[in-house]
DNA sequence: TAAAAACGTTGATCCAGATCAACGTTTTTT
DNA sequence: AAAAAACGTTGATCTGGATCAACGTTTTTA
C-alpha cells in the first residue's frame, strides 16, 4: 500500500524520497478502509485528516435545502481526498466525502502533520506542486463552468478525465459536471450518433 | 509606491522584511503604468511577467468565437495581476488581460524571478500562501457557479467583494459573474425594493 | 430468489436566464 | 460644442436545460 503513496510523491516531486523519508511516512500514514457509502467528512467537521486514495473511488459534495447532491470533486487512485481549507485553517468543512466504492486509504492525521511532516523539505514541496496544480484545475473548471454548454462540459470530461466514466455512475458525472442525469443521458445519446 | 507592496507582503507572510529584502524587492520590481483599455498580456503569449497593482483597475478574460468577453477575474489595488500557469509552466496563455482605469503596475520579469528571488524563503512564503488562497476561491466560485441563482451570485459578490460595484461598470460585473447585463440590471432592480 | 434499491432512458412541460432590439443618459473623444 | 462611444434599462421573445413523471433494466440486499 505505502509504496503506492511513495511512487505518487517521487513523481510530483524532484529529488527522490531518502530511505529515512520513507520510514518516516510509514510510520506515520496509516491505512483506513471505508465501505461503500461510508464517509470520510461530513458537512460541519473540522477535517483533521488528509487521506491518499490507494484503492477506490469516492465524492465530494453538499447538499442543499431540498436534499439535492452537488458534487464537487471525484477522486480514485493516487489522489487526494479532504478539504484542504478546513484541513489547513481549522474551520467547519461545508462538504461531505463518501466511498463510492470500497476504498483503501492512507491517511494522515492534522496533529501528526503539523509536528512531524510540515518541515520536511519533500512536504512542502508536494504541498506546493499540489496547490498550484489545484488552482490550475480549477480555473479551467470555473471558466468552463461559465462559458460551454452541457454537451462541451460532457465532450471536455471525456478528454481530460475518461477515467471517471467508468468508475462513476451518469448520475454522479453528471453532478460533477453542473446538470442532470436528464440532461447528460440525452446527451450521450445524441453524441453516440456522430 | 513600494510601499504598497512592501506592506502587502509584510501583511502576507509570517515574519516581516528585513531591509535587505526590502532593498531586493526595490531593485527588482520595477513601476509600469497602463493606460485604460491596454494589454497586460495577450491569448497565445507566453506570460513572463507578474504584475503588483499598486493603483488602478483590471480585468482578466477570454473572448469566445463571437467575440464575447468572458471575465475570470478582476484586480484592484493590492492584487496581483498574471496568468500564474503561464509564468510558472511557460505554457501560452488563453487569457487577455487588460485595464480598466488607468493603472500603476509593479512588475517582475519571470528572469528576475527565477534567478533572483525564487530561493528566498519570504518569496516561497509568499507564494504559497497566495497560491492556497486563490486555490480556495476557486473552490468556492466554482461551488457558487455551478450551484446559485443568478440573484444568489450577486448577493453573494456584494458580500465578498462590494468594491467591485464601485470600480467597475455593471456589464463586467455581469460577465464576471457568468450572467448578462441584461440579467443584472433586472436582479438589481428587483432586490433594489426589498 | 424475491424484494428493493440504484441506475438509465424517454416523453411532456416548464422556466430562469439568454437573446434581440430599441432608447435615454452619461462619459469620452475630437 | 458636437459627435461618438460607453453604459444602463426595459420590453418582447426564445431556448437550453431543469423539472416532473413513468418505466425498463441491472445490481444489491434481505
């Protein structure tokens, strides 16, 4: 499992993790599973954790007034799941993760990070390359958003993230993307044509 | 006009400027004026500079096949204006930035950066900070983008940032919040009576 | 293995916000 | 000072995508 954490943080960063570092996260990541359906957060915690996804799949989301799902970001293998904010700052976390499928996580907790990992060189350094990569993302998603219909937002998805469509329901994808179920399966269907 | 930036990083980062960093930073940035309706940067260039504004008013956008102005972000005073991926990877930016008032800029070139500042710790400091924070706008814009009502999205910019509505004229409000002018001047009417 | 969820599709209808167009006012340019 | 932009408003109309509803299929649960 660890070695799955090790390989993601050598490719994101530039200098190799040292045996030491490597013990080091060993000894302080452990391994959580969730059940399906179980959660990671939920809207009003203070999120304390930081969870590398080894295995599985599972969504961020709110819910409004009426109950509605709006699902925020999707997360599989070898990404990462949490809300930074809360993580970071401290406060209540608007958002609730779950599994959707079974999943194998690593997980960091708040306390461990600030005492024994924030210093480390190879930490900030991911932290770093991480955030910027975050905002990055998330301006094309706000200017996409903002400016492409249903069916770009579904063609744009299908280019940078094919995976999701087959790890997710139309249903949740659809969520993700800002629109219906309705929507996205007329959608498909008038796509598959061409 | 150092000043301004002088505090702005000061109010940022954790410790304060020595004089030797303030001398640095002095030496380095260096003033650009812009005259309302000039470039910053431009699609397809590659952006080599990042930009303090000390005085004026920009707007940040994309124009689509019909010549349509999609707004992303606005700047004022103390904020900084850039494409950061576009600095940071070398990548060709999508985006047009432009002012809206006549504008004083301080300015670093990407050389200057890079071989000058890069390694010093109130600069990486700085840097990440401001990259997590963008990061959680971002977060919330797009939640906001892909979940409120027209009427919600500018209640919401009236909390968060109500200067807007003084610097800048109600279609680049309208268009920074991902609705017509039309749409605004209606929503504003109608809450007008509440 | 039967019942119940979850999922995907299709049709009918609705509506928030876009589009199109015209016009008055204010600001900028010459 | 006149002409031209830029700006904001209002009305009429249109439409992309939401909502509501029903139904068949697949998966999960008891």
């Amino acid at each position: 499992m660890i070695n799955n954490l090790i390989g993601h943080i050598n490719s994101t960063i530039n200098n190799k993790l040292t045996e030491d570092d490597i013990r080091l996260i060993s000894e302080i990541f452990h391994a959580k599973k969730l059940r399906k359906h179980q959660y990671l957060i939920q809207s009003g915690d203070v999120c304390k954790i930081a969870a590398f996804v080894v295995k599985g799949a599972l969504k961020k989301y709110t819910i409004d007034a009426t109950g509605k799902e709006n699902i925020l970001e999707l997360y599989i293998e070898n990404w990462w799941a949490g809300d930074k904010e809360s993580f970071m700052i401290g406060t209540p976390t608007p958002y609730y993760i779950d599994a959707y499928e079974d999943s194998e996580l690593l997980v960091i907790s708040k306390d461990d990070f600030t005492n024994k990992l924030s210093n480390l060189s190879f930490i900030t350094e991911l932290n770093n390359v991480l955030t910027e990569r975050q905002s990055f993302q998330l301006m094309k998603r706000l200017h996409s958003s903002q400016t492409l219909t249903a069916e770009q937002k579904y063609e744009q998805l299908q280019d940078t993230y094919p995976e999701f469509f087959q790890r997710f329901p139309q249903h949740i994808i659809a969520s993700y993307l800002g629109m219906t179920k309705e929507t996205l399966s007329r959608i498909r269907k008038a796509t598959a044509k061409k």
